[in-house]
C-alpha cells in the first residue's frame, strides 16, 4: 500500500469542538488563522478547513441559523449576494475556473457537517479535477497550502471593491 503524506493536518485530527465552530471563528478577530476572507452585515466567509478543491469557501449568516426558512429577508438577500460575489472573486484568484457547484446542505442526512448553522458551499471546478484519487481512494489531492489560497482570495476581494 501507497503512503499519501499531508502532515499539516494533524494539528486538526482529534480536536474536539464544543460549540458551533462558525459562531466561535466569527468572535474572533483573527481571520486570517481562521481562514475569514469576508465579513459583511449579516454574513461572513470562510474557507473550508478540508477543501473538496483550491479555493473551496462557505458563506454563513452571522446568526447561528440552521435552516433556509429561518433567514431573514436582509439574512437571504445578503446570503446570496456575497455568495455572487465570492463567485467573482474566486474567478478573479483562480483565473476563472471551468465551473462551480454552490449549494446548501440541510440537516445531517442531507451531508450538512454543521447541521446547527446554515451555511452555502462554493468550490471552484476545472476540467479534470475529479480523478481516480476521489472515486478510488476516498482520497482528495488539494494542489495548493490553504495558506496561500487564503492570500489569493483576500487579493481578488481587495481587486474588486
């Protein structure tokens, strides 16, 4: 059997979480360490600690809501508003990605990681990028630090306002 290495993510194996971990990372002021690329009026964005893909963000209201239904009016329209502009400044960073699949997870049997706050997913795609690794080896290979794709996006968004 084959070894694949990523010994960067064992200061994550066996954390224990208390609390919801957005609501926690939103509290603090340290958003680069905490990945934070965005922090708008009802909603913020993070980049999602193990990616499906370079540049994989989730878009959350502030308020620790679980489902759609339960959003305000300004809560939805800012949701999807940011989540546009993420898709901007992900094609700005990336040099425009082939595609995206964005959408919503709701409740635990739905795949929802962090079934307590809502949250909408934005993974940039490229021709290719699904390969034997994911289907075979229930193995993901991310091709760039999680360190500097946060750079590059906080780039893009500084680029566009």
């Amino acid at each position: 059997m084959e070894n694949l290495w990523a010994p960067w993510r064992s200061v994550y194996i066996g954390k224990p979480q208390s609390g919801c971990i957005f609501c926690e990372k939103l509290k603090s002021d340290a958003d680069k360490e905490n990945l934070v690329v965005y922090r708008g009026d009802n909603t913020f964005v993070i980049m999602n600690l193990y990616p499906y893909n370079n540049g994989h963000l989730l878009v959350a209201p502030k308020r620790h809501v679980g489902d759609i239904t339960e959003l305000t009016d300004d809560e939805l329209l800012e949701l999807n508003k940011v989540t546009q502009f993420m898709v901007k400044a992900l094609r700005e960073a990336f040099g425009n990605p082939h595609g995206f699949n964005i959408g919503i997870n709701l409740g635990k049997v739905a795949g929802a990681g962090i079934p307590g706050h809502l949250h909408v997913h934005i993974v940039p795609r490229w021709d290719g990028d699904a390969n034997f690794m994911a289907v075979i080896g229930d193995t993901r290979v991310i091709s760039e630090a999680l360190d500097r794709t946060y750079e590059k996006i906080i780039g893009a968004i500084a680029r566009l306002v």
